[in-house]
C-alpha cells in the first residue's frame, strides 16, 4: 500500500507505516482466506469495467479478532488509460454485521431459513400485520396401522 490512514489502528491493530509498502504486514494477509479469491475476482473486474466497487468482508486484526468490512474502490488509470494505481477505503462495519444477524436470526426460522412469526409482527402496533397466513396447530392422527404398532415404554 501506498498511503494508508490513521484510522488503521483502530481497524486493524497495525500502525499504518506497518502496512505502507507492506513493511511489516500486506493488507492481503490480514483478509479472511475464504474471502480473497472473490475480492481478487471483483477488483479485476472494475479495473477491466472501469467501475468502482463495493465489498463486504471479513479481517482479521492483529490481536486475532475477526472484523466485518467495508472496501469501497477504483482503479486509478494515467493519461495512457493504464492502471496505475487502486485507491478506495475501508470501513470497519461489525456492529452493522452484527445487528444485520440479530434481525435475521429474529425473522427466521434457522432450520428451515422460512420467515418466523417474528417476521409478520408489527412491533409499533403491537399484532401480526394484516394479511398474516394463519397457521393452525394440527394434532397428528395417527392412522391405524401405526396406532398398532406404539407400544408404551413405560417412561414418563
């Protein structure tokens, strides 16, 4: 890296001059390897698209926590239309991550990834929203055959 912020400490527990150049760390390093081939994937499509980008991932910073970011970008290109250089910046968004799963864990069912009845609630009006789809409690008729089949442990 060329320049790097003073908000890097904060970020990443590095000192920003330990990036510059890559002195002591790449910025690369510090991407969560899951992540990197698709970050890898999408820069080289705004370069050859010559968009800007917008990422969401993850970091890990040098005390070893995992950081959710975000790398908004563009390539920077000469009077040749060359490449010459990648400029962007990186936000820390772990707290917006983090409540983005409480709501989904909320409105979910985590087993089958269908909305919850959490989903349909109106939290200012305090009731389902109009329009809800009634689901009814069944009881399970057992048909006869397995009805012979049950025998009782025993148990409570």
């Amino acid at each position: 890296m060329c320049f790097v912020s003073d908000g890097c400490l904060a970020l990443t527990g590095y000192r920003p001059e330990d990036l510059l150049h890559n002195r002591v760390v790449t910025y690369n390093s510090l991407i969560v390897p899951k992540h990197r081939q698709m970050i890898w994937e999408a820069w080289k499509k705004a370069v050859a698209t010559r968009t800007t980008l917008r990422l969401e991932y993850q970091i890990t910073t040098a005390d070893g926590r995992v950081k959710w970011v975000m790398e908004a970008g563009q390539g920077v290109y000469n009077e040749q239309n060359r490449i010459e250089a990648l400029e962007g910046i990186i936000i820390d968004i772990t707290t917006q991550e983090q409540q983005r799963r409480i709501e989904y864990l909320s409105d979910y069912d985590c087993i089958t990834g269908l909305h919850s009845r959490a989903f349909y609630f109106d939290k200012k009006a305090g009731r389902l929203v109009p329009g809800f789809p009634a689901v009814g409690h069944r009881r399970y008729q057992w048909p006869e055959a397995d009805k012979r089949c049950f025998r009782p442990t025993g148990r409570g």
